[in-house]
C-alpha cells in the first residue's frame, strides 16, 4: 500500500536502518543520502520515508511530501555550496528508474549539459 514500508525495497531499508548509507541531512519526512555511482561530484538521493513507487504516485498521494523533498533538494544544493544543479526524477524503467521508491537526484559540481543522457 502506498506510504507503508515495503520490505523488498531497498530504499525503506536505508530509511530503517537496515542498510547503511552516507546520510547528508535527514528531516521528519526525508532523507538525503550519497548516490553509491555518482554521476557528479554532487550527486545526492532525496527520498520520502513513506514508500511511493515513484515520483507521480508520490504528486498523486501526498503532494505535501513531495513539496518536502523538493525541498530539500535545495537545502542539499546549499549544503555543498552549488551555484546551479539539477533536480531528477525518473519515473519508469525506460526514464531509467531502478529503484521503485520515489527520488530525486541532485546533480552538480561540474558542467551539465542539455540534452542529458
């Protein structure tokens, strides 16, 4: 059920601690953790700890969380002094999804050119 812990999902087990991460900041509602293959220099996840599938599910069901981590996508950027970065959600295997809990990658610390990929 959605916002419920899923116990295949490794995202809920980083939120439960049963998997460790490299956790940069953590709110009532989010946490932002270091990407194992980062991209960038910068290159955080920002989860909900409600289990949404993804990003459209997690705008869907509760809106107010998904404003929290955007939020604190912003709040990541500052914490590691970002002039500009990118926001990434992918929603789908063929967007690149791999993880089915919704995310945001935060992108920076070097050029990042358009079109991505």
């Amino acid at each position: 059920m959605a916002g419920e812990a899923q116990d295949d999902c490794l995202f809920c087990k980083i939120v439960a601690g049963a998997v460790p991460a490299t956790i940069v900041r953590e709110t009532e509602t989010t946490i932002a953790f270091r990407d194992i293959n980062p991209q960038a220099p910068t290159h955080v996840l920002v989860i909900p700890k409600a289990h949404y599938r993804d990003a459209a599910a997690l705008a869907a069901g509760a809106p107010e969380l998904a404003a929290d981590v955007l939020r604190e996508t912003q709040a990541v950027a500052e914490l590691d002094k970002l002039e500009s970065y990118r926001t990434v959600f992918n929603t789908g295997t063929g967007a690149g999804q791999t993880v089915w809990h919704a995310h945001a990658h935060v992108l920076g610390g070097r050029g990042l050119h358009w079109p991505p990929g």
